[in-house]
C-alpha cells in the first residue's frame, strides 16, 4: 500500500514516510474493525475503542490501513465517529452479510411471506424517519413501536384498497397468478396478530413479523429497546440512520427505479395523516406518528 | 403526490354492469360459506356432535363478538366461548358441560379460521374483463379477526364482511349512523324497552368517540408538520362542520337525559329503574365528551397560529434527504407482489446489518459440551438466621373449647334446639363456653350462605329468632332456635359450573 502524501496534510510530512507500516499497526487497524463488528458496542463504553477511533480520524495512514482491512473483509466503511463508532456494513458477498433464508426458514420457500418479511423492514425504517429531513438530520432519533408499524402499513393498504374500489378496479388477484396480486393486498390478509398457546406473538402474523425485524434489528445494534408498550417500544442509533441513508434505502431506490416506478419527491413529507373520511381501525396504543406524541 | 397506479387504471374493471353485481353477490355469498361448512364438517369430529346446530352458534358468536366490541379494543376469546356456552348447552342439554365448551371452541376458532397462516377464507370466482376473457380471481376474507390489544392480549374484532353480510347492512356513515342511533334510543325509551335502549346507546358513544378521533389525527399531524393539513378549505370546514354537530348532539342528548331522568324516576321495577340509572350515567359520557370535543375545536384555530410561528421560523435542515415512505414504500406497495419483492429483498440485503458467523474448533466445542454448569455464586450476602420471638397466647377462648362448642352445636338437621337448652349445656362443661356458644349462635342467625354456596360447604348452622325471650343469667335477648340446614351441595356445583360459563355479565341465580 502506498502512503500518497498529498493525501495528508500532515504537519511533518515527512515524518510519514518511514513510518511504514507495521505488524503492530495492522493488528490496530484490525482490532478497529474487530471492534466495529460488534454493533451494540459504543466508544464512549470502551477506552481502547475510543483510542482507535481517534487515531483513525487523525492519523491518515492508519485511517486507509484500517479501511483497507475492512474492505478486505467485504465490509463497507460507513462512518468513523465517536457517536456511531466504526459504522461497517457488510458487502452484499461478504461472509458477514444476513441472507433471508437464515432469517425465516419459511421466507426462503414463501414469496409472500420473503416479501413481508422484507417489508416489514423498510416500515420500520419509514416510520422511524418518517420525513426526508429526519433521515438527513444526524441528531434525529427516531422512535418507533411494533404496533405502530402494524397500523402505519396497514392504513396505508386501506387506502390503496378504498382508492381501487373508487375506480372500480377489481383488485382480487387471478387464482393461477398469484404473483401478480398487489403487493398491499398480502398485507392486509394477513392478520395483525393471533392467540397462541403460550402467549408468544403468532410468528406469522403481521405483528409477529414486525417483532422479529426490530428484535433482528436491537441485535444488529440499529434499535434499542425502552419500553413495552404497544408491542415494544424502540429508538434508533446512529447506526441505523447511516445504514438506511447510506445504503439500505439507496439500493432499495435503484431496483424500484429498475422496476421503471420513478417516484418525484421534492424533499417534503409525503407520509400525511388520514383523510377526514378516512376510518381505519385503531389498534390500542398504537402511537402512531401522526397521532402525535 | 403522483401515484404509479394511476397509470393502469384504465377503465379495465367495471366491465358489464350486471358482471359486477354478480361479483358482489357471489362475494356476499362467499361469507356464508364458512357458516353452512361448520354445519357440513361437524360429521367429521370424533364423537356424536351432529345435535349441535354450528351455523347458530356461529351467528350467535358473531353477534357477541359485534356486541361487545369495545372503541379500540375488542372481545375477550375466553368470554365468548362462556357466553355461548348457554346457547350451546340449551341445544344438547344431556350432554357434559366440557363438550358444550369444545362446540363453542370449535366453532369460535374455525370462525378465526386458526389452521390457516392468514387465519381467513378464500373464495375463487369468476369475471369477465374488459376484454372479454373470463377470470378467476381470489376473493380473501375474515369474519372474527384478531387485533393486539393493551398489554400484548389479543382481542377479537368482527371484520367489515362479517357486519355488512351477516349482522346486516351497517351504514358506517358516522354522522348518520349517530343519528340513527339516537332515533332508535328515542323511540325504545318511549315503548319502555330499556335494555335495548342501553345498548343504543353505547353504540351511540362509540360513534361520538370515533368523530372526535378523526379531529384528533388532523390536530396532531397539524403539531407535526403544519403543511401536512389543508388549512385553507379541509380544516376549518371540518371544523365548523364538528361545531355544528356537537351544537346538535347536545340539544337532543340533552332532551334524551331529561327524558330517561323521567324513566328512572317514574319506573316502579327496581330493574327499570336500574337500567335507566346506568342510562343516564352513558348519556351523561356521551355529553362530556361532546363538551371535550367541543373544547378542542376551540384549541384547534389558535393551535394552527401557533404552530405554524414555530414552524415557518425554525431553521431548515440544509441537506435533504430520501422519504422512505413517499418515494419507497408508497410507489411500491401496489406494485404486483413479484415485483415489490425486489425492492423490499434490496432493503433487506442492505437494511438489516451484519451478523458475524460462528466458527467453533472441534477442541472448543469438546471442552464446552464436556464443562460442568457454572455453580451461581452471585447470590448475595448471606441472610441473618430471623430471630423469632415465640408471641403469648392471646385468644379469649383456646382451641379445645371452640371444639366443644362446635360439638355442642353439631346438631342434627331435624332437630333444631333452643339457645338456652344450649347455654346450660355448655355451663355444665365449662363456665367460659357459654359465651363462645352465644357468639357462634349470634353469627348463625346471619349465616353465610354465600360462602357455602360457593364452597360447596355439606350443611349450615343457622338461627332463627321466633320471638321467645331467652331466660338466662348472664345473656339477654331472644332465645334463637339454632339448628342445621343441609345443603344440596351437588345442585350448587352444577349451577356454579353453569354460572361460571355465563360469565361475569349478570350474579343471577343466587
């Protein structure tokens, strides 16, 4: 690896060049990266770590060793800060990255359910930064709640279903295609939530997958628990919001605008509350965003 | 905010007219079918349950569940199996109680429809595009569905397709629908049918909660985001539009009160009389809640100002970034589910964060399988042994005179005896037991026959005062004939296991 030191600006510049770099360097930079694998895990919790973070910010040929080792690993470098730690995301090969068939057994042999599973994800995310001010907004944290989740797609499924009724479209799908049915219709079949023998969540309905991506996403260091309101209460990390600006929601836009759907936002909130005529069903202490605090 | 779908919409469905009426029928047809399947299958449950009419249970339960669907909750699944039960029993009188409870669970569940993963129905028809080709399309629905309610219990809730087809026609026009309500509450108070003018007027509570929910959500997305809400024309129409109807409801809740006041205080039932004191007390809700309603649509103009000074001055975030819901999830959720798929599996793939694969050696795995379990050794410090200081004997009477005198009052049931045949009895045993005696008759002549019934208890000790005066030198009083009652303790159990699965609407049956 080459140092390039018109990269950095150091204040002796050629101090930089004999400090090649060593074994003990290396083993450093790995560890920064080791430490950024564990995603719960904050600088401001850990001596050491928020030694490597610093170093990584001011000393510019540890920063590139340290990234070099994460690139090396299939790791993408999202953010090096005090605040999110060493923010790494894993590469869509990497040995690192979740596949759906180890997240739900049944998701990796039923498309509908492949498909809630990852809706219930990219929900999480949209009522957690539900404007586009609140995704570029470093200080935001989000707050979210199973429920809430729930009745946010699902209200937003009634109103493509009143909406098709309007226009008279018939949207039951034909019986040989199912694949062809609309995508909010299998939401809104599926039921919300159902009793079980040993009070768990049914893992099939709509809650019970929701409760699985944010338990998933507590684990990935993305959600922190506070509370057990309205099926779980959840804020977000920093983490989370570079994972979703940086990357989730990035790629998601790409294979939407594939599909040919090319969305026009001019940067205001789209997520508006209900029409007057509007009467979904409320689910109790839902805590809805547009319900307000 | 442009929408993908509106592009297909051309005018592909409605097709021939008559097609789609046809379609609706075949739908409302298709609720039913649940109903007339119980009926069908209930050959195919091991036993003889072929006495049962399920498709009745079924209505009863979906009545039930209707009723006492709550604002945002809904019914308790363990209620509603009680609350059948009665109805279930009635048709196989002869038959064990736990089976009257397996038929109205069985019932209950296949009208969730539990075996399957959307817990719904399926029904397949078919229509004629407008192209001309026949298709057969899916027609999903619920009848009972399940909704989260407080505290992570589930509730049940009888779905939109349930009402309109098997409870009938429900108009859902909230206005109108209060109206109708109150018209109804009206006319049964005037034919004195309050029972069913209680429940009228719930139903008219629920509606007004629901109007005053609707204001709510525009107040509070008003608090989020001033532009979110149209200001200029929606708002202050809705507003005026909700003043005028709690200037509406009051005046005629108002008259109703007055009314059901006259009811209450001119019923001569003790029944009547009840239920119009708990009608007044729901009429009285429904008006505070119109005064709250009201109250807040006066918050409502002075709210906007406010919250739009705040708004309009605050410092606009520099950079902005994507909108998850407008530009991602809303374009995609009518997408055909093939396609939507792929952008949600992008999400996913990049959305849910990494997870570090285990790599165990044989050597480590041997070592931990081989481990002996860890012995706990944070358990605190060590309890102080309590030192137990042994409390004197305080009781007026000791242990072997309350046997006595329950010896002594262990009479026959068909030979009751006088008090003072009793007090000189125990004076001859023991000058300290009369009082005892004395104490246990005194208690008797209120006996707890509440307690025995629920307990199951074989006999009762009772008293009876018949006007003779007791004649004896330390007590005076009347001179209670004291006796034993036997208690037919296998009639109570029936009628409690019977009480039990009526639930806990009404203690009848005492």
């Amino acid at each position: 690896m080459d140092d390039g030191e018109n990269l950095a600006p150091a204040p002796e510049p050629e101090a930089v060049r004999p400090a090649a770099v060593t074994p003990a360097d290396a083993a450093d930079a790995a560890r920064l990266v080791a430490f950024g694998l564990q995603p719960k895990l904050l600088p401001a919790r850990d001596a050491e770590y928020a030694e490597l973070i610093r170093r990584h910010r001011e000393d510019p040929a540890f920063a590139r060793l340290a990234d070099a080792v994460a690139a090396g690993l299939g790791l993408v470098v999202l953010e090096v800060s005090p605040r999110a730690g060493m923010a790494v995301a894993a590469g869509e090969d990497s040995v690192f990255a979740v596949r759906m068939g180890d997240y739900s057994r049944r998701a990796a042999s039923d498309s509908s359910d492949r498909f809630l599973h990852g809706l219930a994800h990219l929900a999480v995310a949209a009522l957690a930064f539900p404007r586009p001010a609140d995704l570029a907004d470093d200080g935001y944290i989000g707050r979210i709640t199973v429920n809430g989740v729930d009745a946010f797609v699902r209200q937003a499924c009634r109103r493509l279903e009143e909406r098709a009724e309007e226009q008279g479209e018939n949207s039951d799908p034909a019986s040989d295609a199912p694949g062809l049915e609309a995508a909010w219709r299998v939401y809104a079949r599926r039921s919300a939530t159902g009793a079980t023998k040993d009070a768990r969540r049914l893992a099939g309905s709509t809650t019970g997958i929701v409760g699985k991506a944010v338990a998933f996403l507590v684990d990935s260091g993305f959600l922190q628990r506070t509370g057990d309101e309205s099926g779980g209460t959840y804020r977000t990390t920093a983490r989370y919001q570079l994972q979703v600006r940086d990357l989730a929601g990035s790629a998601a836009m790409a294979e939407l605008l594939d599909l040919g759907v090319v969305p026009v936002g001019d940067g205001t909130a789209s997520l508006l509350p209900p029409g007057e005529g509007d009467e979904f069903e409320l689910v109790a202490e839902a805590g809805l965003p547009f319900h307000g605090s | 905010m442009p929408h993908p779908n509106t592009g297909s919409s051309r005018p592909v469905a409605p097709g021939p007219a008559a097609d789609e009426g046809l379609a609706r029928r075949l739908k409302a047809l298709a609720c039913t079918a649940p109903l007339h399947d119980l009926d069908a299958r209930k050959a195919n449950l091991a036993g003889e349950y072929s006495t049962y009419a399920m498709a009745e249970v079924a209505l009863a339960a979906i009545d039930l569940v209707t009723l006492t669907m709550d604002f945002d909750t809904g019914a308790d699944h363990d209620q509603i199996v009680a609350r059948l039960q009665p109805r279930v029993a009635a048709q196989a009188p002869g038959r064990p109680a736990e089976e009257h409870e397996r038929v109205a669970r069985w019932v209950l569940e296949n009208l969730i429809n539990v075996g399957s993963v959307d817990r719904g129905f399926r029904a397949v028809y078919g229509t004629f595009g407008a192209d001309g080709a026949y298709v057969r399309r899916d027609y999903d629905f619920k009848l009972i569905e399940e909704v989260p309610g407080p505290g992570g219990t589930v509730y049940l809730r009888t779905t939109d397709e349930a009402v309109n087809v098997l409870v009938g026609a429900l108009d859902t026009d909230v206005t109108s629908a209060q109206i109708a309500a109150e018209v109804k509450l009206e006319v049964l108070i005037s034919r004195g049918r309050l029972a069913d003018a209680q429940l009228a007027a719930e139903q008219a509570r629920y509606r007004t909660v629901q109007y005053a929910e609707t204001l709510r959500r525009a107040l509070e997305a008003t608090r989020r985001d001033v532009r979110a809400v149209d200001w200029l024309r929606a708002v202050p129409d809705m507003i005026n539009e909700a003043l005028d109807h709690v200037a509406d409801r009051y005046r005629h809740e108002n008259a109703i009160l007055t009314n059901i006041r006259k009811a209450r205080d001119e019923a001569t039932e003790p029944e009547h009389k009840r239920r119009a004191a708990e009608l007044v007390d729901i009429v009285k809700d429904c008006i505070r809640r119109h005064t709250q309603l009201q109250s807040r649509l006066l918050e409502a103009g002075p709210l906007f100002r406010a919250e739009q000074d705040r708004q309009a001055f605050a410092t606009p975030v520099a950079r902005a970034g994507l909108d998850l819901y407008g530009q991602l999830l809303a374009p995609l959720l009518p997408l055909p589910v093939e396609r939507a798929s792929r952008v949600t599996d992008a999400f996913f793939a990049h959305g849910t964060g990494l997870r570090t694969p285990p790599a165990v050696r044989v050597g480590d795995l041997i070592e931990t399988l081989l481990t002996p379990p860890l012995e706990r050794e944070h358990l605190g410090a060590e309890m102080p042994e309590p030192d137990l200081v042994a409390t004197p004997e305080d009781s007026r009477f000791s242990e072997a005179q309350l046997e006595a005198a329950l010896e002594l009052l262990d009479l026959p049931h068909d030979a009751p005896r006088r008090l003072s045949g009793l007090l000189a009895e125990a004076r001859r045993r023991d000058p300290e037991l009369p009082y005892l005696v004395a104490l246990l008759a005194v208690h008797a002549a209120s006996p707890p026959v509440g307690t025995a019934y629920r307990q199951g208890e074989q006999r009762l000790l009772f008293a009876v005062d018949d006007g003779a005066e007791l004649d004896d030198p330390e007590f005076g009083g009347a001179d209670l004939i004291v006796g034993a009652a036997l208690l037919d303790a296998a009639g109570m159990a029936l009628d409690r296991t019977v009480e039990n699965t009526a639930g806990k609407d009404e203690g009848h049956r005492e």
